[in-house]
C-alpha cells in the first residue's frame, strides 16, 4: 500500500538552471541527476522535487509520486478497490511505476 509522498514535479524550463538555483539559492541537496529525471530536497526531507523541464506537464499528471514497497502488490489491491489505472506497472530500468487516476482525472504515480 502506499506509505508516503515520494516526489512533487515542478516543471521548469531549463533542468541544468533550476539545479542550481535549488541547489546555490535555496540550500537544497541535489539527489539524482540522469538526464530529464533531476531531484532535489531540502536537507533532511525524503520528499523530493522532480526538476521537469518541459513547457508544460502532460494532461491530468499531477506530477505528485507515492512511494510503495511493491508496486505490483499496490497495483493489485487497488484495482481490486475499483482505483482506474491510466498505465499498468512498468520497470522504467531504474525502476518500477505506475499511473491511476482519482474520481476527477488527476493522475498520481506510484513508485517503488
């Protein structure tokens, strides 16, 4: 089941500049740098800021991730629940995810 608040998108227009304006300006700690995937956080938090460089973000995509144990086992007893999944658990290489919506089209991912 999910058990906490893994990641907050904001979508910037320049990653390399917003990495270091979190970084220099605010203090914040860079945490993954991999091309378009860039987090950072404050010292000591576990919630991170996805640094998404595009114009916009896609329809519906809060950009808000919860972390699971197992996204496979949440996938499961969610969809047993009647939550609508907008794409299936996947291993992205780096990791797993997955994408469900709440009553109103906002569109949550799940990471593990």
């Amino acid at each position: 089941m999910i058990k906490k608040v893994y990641s907050v998108a904001v979508v910037v227009s320049d990653g390399k500049k917003a990495r270091a304006w979190y970084t220099k300006k605010l203090g914040f700690k860079l945490v993954e740098n991999y091309d378009h995937w860039i987090t950072v956080a404050p010292k000591g938090s576990k919630t991170l800021l996805h640094l998404c460089e595009s114009d916009r973000l896609e329809f519906g995509n809060t950009g808000i991730g919860f972390e699971t144990d197992s996204v496979d086992k949440s996938y499961k007893e969610l969809s047993k629940k009647g939550v609508e999944f907008t794409r299936k658990p996947e291993d992205e290489g780096w990791g797993k995810s997955a994408m469900f919506k709440d009553l109103d089209g906002n569109v949550f991912w799940l990471f593990e």
